[in-house]
C-alpha cells in the first residue's frame, strides 16, 4: 500500500512540474520579440496620430504657404506703392500749379513769317520761320502740324491746299501772355533766274499769303515779310509747333 501511494504521489509531482513547465514556455512563446520560432523579432514602431489640421507654420497638402517677405518700411512722405511719379510740369502740359493751359482759340494768336537762314539752294523762298504770339491775357496751349494752303491776299477761302509731309514730331507748346511757339515750312526750290524753273517740270508758283490751319486753333493768314511764297510742285514739309525757334 505505501508504495502504491508513492507511486501516485511521484505521478502527481511529474505531471505539475510538466504542467509548470508548460505554462512557462507558453508565456515565453507569447511574450515580445518572439514570433514562436525561437528568432527574435524587430520591435513593432508605435503608431502615430495625424493631427486633424495642420499648424499655420506648417500648411498641410493644398494650402497656400504663407509669404516670407518682410514689408520694407518707406521713408516719410514716399508713396506706399513706391511706383514712380509720372506727373510734373511738361512744356506744353500743367503749370507749376499743376494746372493745364487749355487750348489757344485763334483769336489768341498773331501769326508772322519770314525767310529761314537754313533753306534749300535756288532763288525761291526755300523755307520759311512762321511765328504765333499769344496775344491774348492768359496762357494757352498749342500743338502738332499744321495744313498749309496757298491763296491770294485777302482771300483766305480761295486756297489751293499742299501737299504735307510732316518733320519730327508733335509735342504740347504752352504759351505765356506774349509767348511765341514757331514752325518751320521747308519748300520744293525754285530754280534758275528771272520766273525760275522747277526740277520736275512744272510751272512755279509765288502765293502772297498761306493759310495755315492749326489743330484746334483755327485758320491762319499769313504774309511773307519780304516777297512772296514761291515755291514749286505744291509741295511743303512741315515742323510741328515748336517752343523754340529754328534757323
């Protein structure tokens, strides 16, 4: 009888230590860095959580980055903008005061003419320097090319127009009281002595006074100082009104 309960005991032990045993190397199995073939395996990286909206240093995909340019202070009295001015006083435009002359009405103006000192050789007129003084009591303003037309005197109506061709370019002349702007009329140049002749064939022609048409100033008849306009082709080029005088 002893033997036999020692025989049941020994069985008892045995099967708790294998019963031990096994539940160690179960947890062994189940625990970390053990994939249950005995290799240790790499540590598993802890997730991350985005965050629901990006910080305003960092924009997210499609948002606009904020600008990293530093507005540079201006100096007192410059324009924020720091575009340049385009205004200021011009010959023809605004005064010092910053305001216009309007447009010289044709009564504003005397007209006079004489020869020019620079002309075309031949025995004709070649050029003329034609002078317009506001005569009026308040400034006024001219501009651009005029039209040119012979005719007789007194006669202004009955005109045989020319043909223009103009030389350089227009700019606003502002007048003072007793201020000048001037052109200059350079003609096709008679030739030879006596009547004279033109180079093309044609017959001269002498005007006793032109009519000169300026843009928004009227119609001017003028006379030659000395002599007439004889010229050839009826044929002129013309400055623009001019601030000062040529030769």
């Amino acid at each position: 009888m002893q033997n036999t309960r020692y025989g049941k005991n020994v069985r008892r032990a045995a099967v708790a230590t294998v019963s031990a045993a096994t539940a160690a190397l179960l947890l062994t199995a189940c625990g970390p860095g053990d994939d249950g073939s005995g290799t240790a395996a790499a540590p598993t990286a802890a997730p991350t959580v985005a965050p629901t909206s990006a910080p305003a240093s960092a924009p997210g995909a499609g948002a606009t980055a904020p600008s990293a340019t530093v507005p540079v202070p201006t100096k007192a009295g410059a324009p924020s903008t720091g575009a340049p001015s385009t205004g200021g006083p011009s010959t023809g435009g605004p005064s010092a005061s910053g305001t216009a002359a309007p447009a010289c009405a044709a009564g504003d103006l005397k007209v006079d003419a004489h020869q020019a000192k620079v002309r075309p050789d031949g025995t004709g007129v070649g050029a003329a320097i034609v002078a317009f003084t506001n005569s009026s009591a308040h400034p006024c303003t001219v501009q651009g090319f005029p039209t040119v037309a012979g005719a007789a005197n007194g006669s202004p109506d009955h005109n045989a127009p020319l043909t223009v061709t103009h030389s350089g370019a227009a700019a606003p002349v502002r007048l003072a009281p007793g201020g000048k702007a001037w052109l200059k009329l350079t003609f096709v140049q008679v030739q030879g002595e006596a009547d004279g002749y033109c180079v093309s064939g044609a017959t001269p022609v002498a005007y006793p006074t032109l009519v000169l048409g300026l843009p928004g100033a009227g119609a001017h008849q003028v006379a030659l100082d000395d002599g007439l306009f004889a010229e050839c082709d009826n044929k002129v080029t013309t400055t623009a009104l001019l601030a000062t005088s040529p030769s």
